[in-house]
C-alpha cells in the first residue's frame, strides 16, 4: 500500500489486524485531529504534510505497537508545527499520549551536529537517559526512517546532512534498540546518498557473482535443511546476502577487496524450542568445518535488549565462509522487534514473550553489564549509562543540549555555555518563565539566560552554584576584582617610589623589576605593591639598587687572589675576564706568572691534558676596588641622547667606562661593546637589569670571547 494514500480506515485496519481490542474511536480523532492541525502544510515533495505522520504511523504499526504508539506517531508533529498545545493534546488523548508527543518534540529539537562519532555516540545516551518512555525513541526512529525513504525531495546539501546524521546517530540508536531490521534500511538508505557509487559497484559485484557461481543462497539453504531434517530438527532456514553498507564497512575495516571478503551471506534458523538450537548448531558443526574465534552464544548469554541467538561462522561450499544464526521463533521476534517487543501485540492481546525486555529494566540492565566484544555493536552494548544517572539535560533556546549535575541551578546553566555569559547574568526564564536564580533545573527543561552589560559575579553565587566549573569562575572573578583595585593603587606607589629616585615606572621598569623579583608580571609586582605585600622602596631597589661599596677598605690588587706561592704574579685572562666573586681557576705560563680564568672558560679546555699547570685559586674576601675590567655587549635604538643616557645610568651605578667600541651601525639602532671597571660579579649583576630597564635598550648581554688571548702569549 501507499502509504501516501492512507486512510483513518486503512490506519486502523493495519491495527486491528494485530489487536482486534484497539480504541479505533482514539485513532480516527487523532487521526482527523492531526489532519485539521496540518492543513495547508506541505513537504518538499508536494504532498500534503500529513501524510509523512500517518506514513510514520505506518511503520510502527509493522512493529506491532500499542494504541499510544500509533496515535503519537500521527500528532508527533503538532506541537512543533502547528498551534496545538500540550494542553489541547492532553485533554484530547490523555496525559500518557501528550507526554510522548511532547518527548518528541523534544528530541527533534536537538542539534544533532554529527561530524565526530564520539559526539554521535553522547546523543545516542542523551536519547536514553533523557526518555522517561522509550516509545518516544520507536517514534523518532520512524519518523527518521520515512524522512530517509523519502529523502530524494531534498535539497542535496540537506540530502547529505540528513544522511550523515542518520550513519552516526539513528541508525546505532537502532541497533542498541535491538532492531537490526531498521538499522539495516537506515544505513544503507543513508550510504545510497553518501556514497552511491560504491553502493552501486558493491550491487554490480554481486549480480557478477551470482552469474559465476549460480544461486549460492538456494544451494546453501537446500543443503542445511537437508542435514536438519536428517537429524530430525523441526527449523525453518533463511538465506540472504547482507546488506551492501554492511559489505562496505567490512572492506574498509578489513582492508580487503570484495573477492577476498567471505562472509557475505548470512542464514538464519528458525527453530521450535531452545534445546532444538543446541541440537542444530551441533549439526551444522559436523556437516561445515567452524571457523575459529566465530562463535557467540547470546542464548547463555543474552544481551541487554532481550537479543537471544546462537551466532557460528562455518566455510559452506568452495570455501565461501557464512554466518549462521540459530534461535526460536520467539527469540526471532525480540531480534526484529528489540525493546519494542515489550508494546507489541501477538494474536491479538499484548507480548507475552518472555524474551521481551521491560524498557526499565533494560536501560538499568545497561548499567551494570559490560560486554567484552570488539565489534561496534557490543561495544556499544557495553557502554555504561550509570554517569547520567545523576544528571540533567537542558536545551538551549535554539535546542542545543547543556549537560548538568543533578541539582544544578541557572547559575550553573549559564557557565556552563560560557564564562562571559555566566558572569554577566541577571535572571533566567525555564521554559519561557522567570525564576529566580537558585531555582533547581530538571530534566528537558528550556532555559534562557538574561545577561546585561557591566554585570559582575556576585560573592552569594557561590552558595547557589553546584557546578565545580560555575564556583572557580565566580571565584575568579571575585578574586579578579580585589584584584584590580590592588593594581590600581599599586600603580600609584610605584610612580611615587620612583619619581623619588628621579626615575620613571614605565612598563619596561616594571617588566624588569618584577624579572629580578622572580614575579610572573609587572601586573603581578603591582598588585603586590598595592596590597602591601611589597614596598615601593623593594621595587625600586630591584632596578636600581644601591651599588656603593661598603665602608672600610679595599682589597689591594697585588693580593686579591688566594691561592698563589710567594712572589707568583696574576693577570686576568682576557678571554673570559674574571670579577671577584666568580669561581676561578690558575694556569701556570713559563715566565709569564699565572693567568686566571673563570670556571666555565671556554679556553679551559686546552689545558685538560695538562693538570699540573692548573691552580686552585678564589678571590680574597671583602670589597674590591672598581678597576676590575669586564665587557658589556649592547644593541640600543639610535635616538637622540641614548647613548648619554646609557653613559649616565653606568655613571650612577659607581661604574667606569674605559672604552667604546661599535660592532655595527644600522638607521634605526646600533650595536656596541662597552668596556666597564666594576667592582665585583655582583656589581656587574646589578648594572645589567638597571640598564635593561632602560626603554632604548633591545638587548644587553656580558660579552665573552675565548679568541682573545694576549698576543704572545703560548701554550707552554
């Protein structure tokens, strides 16, 4: 029948067929009611609108379904697109049937953005966890299953966006459903769009091998009846080639050709009673040789939605490996049915196979089995749905789903969106009403966040938010605010600290004092400064610390090394230009004394085969005079009155410049080497970060080169 052609009569013809009881008085209404409330509607075919639920309608009437199921499927539109109301749907057909409805609505309002499988896969739970009734998920999947049977009146990019969803997400649902019957037409109904040609040469490929070999199918199924009916086996047997999706998934996760691919028929037995199961998978083991690793007893082991059958895998003839499926007629029933067996009617009254698995118990069998299978559909099987036990699911106004902990408030709801959205709410509506904030959301609900600009988190949030992402941002925030006053008035110290000295707080300052400090930013120095945690006098001395020596007096050259023989004589080797305070080593030189060397000498390393000339030397403690050399390497921006002021900041540090050198002159900056008399390491340590702060200055560094050795001197 055409199901564009259905009448209220035909509709509840299909019906009475299975369930001689069913209220054909509820169906005509919601049939003639769904009809008024889509008038003047249409598809993209050009059809009436209305035929698409009555065709939905349809297809679960195959299923056998329960009254509430069918007249769902004909009003599961309305609420969505047309002026019906929950209301007037509840006072019509009752709260049962409008709670459906409504739970449809629901999901199709979903934003299914299906480009990552794992996403695919969270809707695939969101639908579980969030259906109070599983019958809204049979209606779902009808509906999907039409729009795909129908599809070719699309637009080919919404032809492809459809299907795509289909492949990731309904046609899995499907199949976690337990009805493979569906999952099997959705997915190749969705690989015919995605992938038509490989579709058509998979169908081209057959139609060869059915010319090569002959009617494989027949000779397979006569011969597996022949050995039952030998043993005295009651069965009835099925043979088909699977599906060319199906074919397609195993070339590509094999990465075999379809020649080399062997399952490609599969056969079912239909057997009286369980025990007669055992006793023809015993038969079929002795005619066909098993193929190892195969064999799957779902009878002993059933899985979660009810599927009960005994799977083997044997070579038939010439080799050809086909997968047998053994179970009784009422495990069969479960197997095209799934969880939509437990609505189902048999010989007019509802199922009482007892394979049939109450929707309840099956979702809370779900979270406690795990299957250890590899391929997908165990896999799935085998994914714990306990997590959201303890959650809730919300929509966005444009129906994109927000997952929260039980308990969760707006607050949460809005943070979990975004942080920029959390922080600047003021109110909330769920479902088109204002609440307060810490109202508690529920399951399904809408929410709508209201923001304003120049809104700040509010200290009592903490005590309404739930979720550990809401209480850290809040906190944040809070913490944000203290903290920009602290910098504020940080900023101000600083100023004030410097101006003292004569110096400026530009940023460059800061940035450098905050370095010496061992502080992450200049923004952190302030804040610390502002909250008092720091002077400004520390600051200050951080850039510019005071560098006169201390009182008393100098060490005398001639003796500011320790370590020599009476009458030995130093010089500092100019290669690395050693300042009291580093670690230093002697190298002993034929009539020339000793030269000192800094530890880390690069020059060092001419001397490794010669330790009898090395000496252990450290400088004499207390202070040194300012006449020892040392090397500065500066690049500087070439401005008016830089150089002076580079001059001037190594003048106020106690320092003396006994040469200048340029390396190299460019329009917009130069480099040169800056040769000081300093003190001491440390004295060098402090005059670096003082100039570094100068706002000219790119780049400083100590300037060493073991090249420069005194001329005439050897290696002897």
């Amino acid at each position: 029948m055409n199901t564009a052609d259905i009448t209220a009569d035909d509709l509840i013809a299909l019906v009475r067929a299975y369930n001689p009881k069913t209220n054909e008085n509820q169906i005509r209404l919601a049939y003639e009611y769904g009809q008024q409330m889509h008038e003047g509607q249409f598809r993209h075919s050009g059809e009436p609108y209305f035929t698409h639920p009555v065709s939905v309608a349809a297809i679960l009437t195959e299923q056998q379904l329960d009254d509430a199921t069918i007249i769902t499927a004909l009003l599961h539109d309305t609420i969505e697109d047309t002026k019906a109301s929950y209301s007037s749907v509840d006072e019509k057909f009752g709260r049962d049937v409008a709670e459906l409805v409504d739970g449809v609505t629901k999901l199709t309002n979903l934003q299914l953005n299906s480009n990552e499988t794992k996403q695919a896969e969270n809707f695939r739970k969101l639908f579980m966890a969030m259906s109070k009734d599983l019958r809204v998920i049979l209606v779902k999947l009808a509906d999907r299953l039409h729009n795909m049977r129908t599809i070719k009146s699309m637009r080919p990019d919404k032809q492809i966006q459809k299907a795509r969803e289909t492949m990731d997400i309904y046609a899995p649902l499907a199949g976690r459903m337990g009805m493979q019957w569906m999952r099997e037409e959705l997915e190749d109904l969705a690989f015919r769009v995605l992938n038509p040609e490989g579709r058509q040469s998979i169908i081209r490929r057959f139609i060869t091998l059915q010319r090569e070999t002959g009617d494989v199918i027949q000779r397979i199924t006569g011969d597996m009846r022949h050995e039952l009916e030998k043993a005295g086996i009651e069965a009835e047997v099925f043979g088909r080639a699977k599906k060319p999706y199906s074919i397609w998934r195993k070339m590509q996760e094999k990465q075999q050709s379809f020649s080399r691919l062997s399952d490609i028929y599969g056969f079912r037995v239909i057997t009286t009673s369980e025990d007669e199961c055992y006793r023809a998978l015993g038969t079929i083991h002795r005619r066909w040789r098993a193929v190892p690793g195969r064999f799957k007893d779902y009878i002993s082991q059933p899985k979660t939605n009810g599927y009960r059958s005994i799977h083997t895998t044997v070579s038939g003839r010439d080799g050809k490996r086909v997968e047998v499926q053994i179970r009784t007629r009422q495990m069969h029933d479960v197997a095209e049915s799934g969880v939509a067996a437990h609505w189902s009617y048999r010989d007019g009254v509802r199922s009482r196979n007892p394979f049939a698995v109450d929707p309840v118990k099956w979702v809370a069998q779900l979270t406690e089995q795990l299957d250890s299978e590899e391929d997908h559909e165990d896999f799935l099987e085998a994914v714990k749905l306990e997590m959201y036990a303890d959650q809730v699911f919300c929509f966005t106004p444009k129906g994109e789903v927000v997952k929260l902990p039980r308990g969760a408030t707006p607050i949460d709801f809005a943070y979990a969106i975004h942080t920029r959205i959390g922080s600047a709410c003021v109110g909330a509506k769920i479902d088109g009403m204002r609440v307060p904030l810490w109202t508690r959301v529920k399951n399904g609900q809408s929410i709508e966040i209201i923001t304003a600009q120049g809104q700040t988190p509010q200290a009592t949030w903490l005590d309404i938010a739930t979720t550990g992402k809401a209480k850290t941002a809040i906190r944040r925030s809070l913490r944000e605010l203290d903290r920009a006053r602290f910098v504020s008035l940080g900023r101000e110290l600083a100023r004030s600290a410097f101006e003292q000295m004569n110096k400026s707080a530009t940023e460059k300052v800061l940035r450098t004092a905050a370095r010496n400090l061992r502080l992450s930013s200049a923004e952190e120095l302030l804040a610390q400064l502002g909250s008092a945690e720091l002077t400004g006098q520390e600051v200050v001395q951080a850039v510019y610390p005071n560098l006169r020596p201390k009182p008393g007096e100098h060490v005398d050259r001639k003796r500011a090394v320790v370590g020599l023989e009476a009458g030995q004589s130093f010089d500092r080797s100019p290669c690395c230009q050693a300042l009291p305070g580093e670690r230093i080593v002697g190298i002993t030189f034929r009539g020339q004394g000793v030269k000192i060397h800094t530890i880390d000498c690069e020059r060092l390393s001419h001397y490794e085969d010669q330790p009898e000339r090395w000496l252990d030397l450290r400088w004499h403690d207390g202070p040194h005079p300012a006449i020892y050399g040392a090397t500065l390497d500066l690049t500087i921006g070439n401005g008016a009155g830089v150089l002076g002021r580079i001059c001037t900041l190594i003048g106020q540090s106690s320092a003396n410049i006994a040469d200048l050198e340029f390396l190299d002159r460019k329009p917009d900056f130069y480099r040169l080497l800056i040769y000081v008399e300093l003190r001491d390491i440390a004295h060098l340590h402090s005059l670096i970060p003082m100039l570094e702060a100068e706002s000219e200055v790119a780049e400083i560094s100590r300037y060493r080169n073991p090249d420069l050795f005194k001329a005439g001197t050897k290696d002897a």
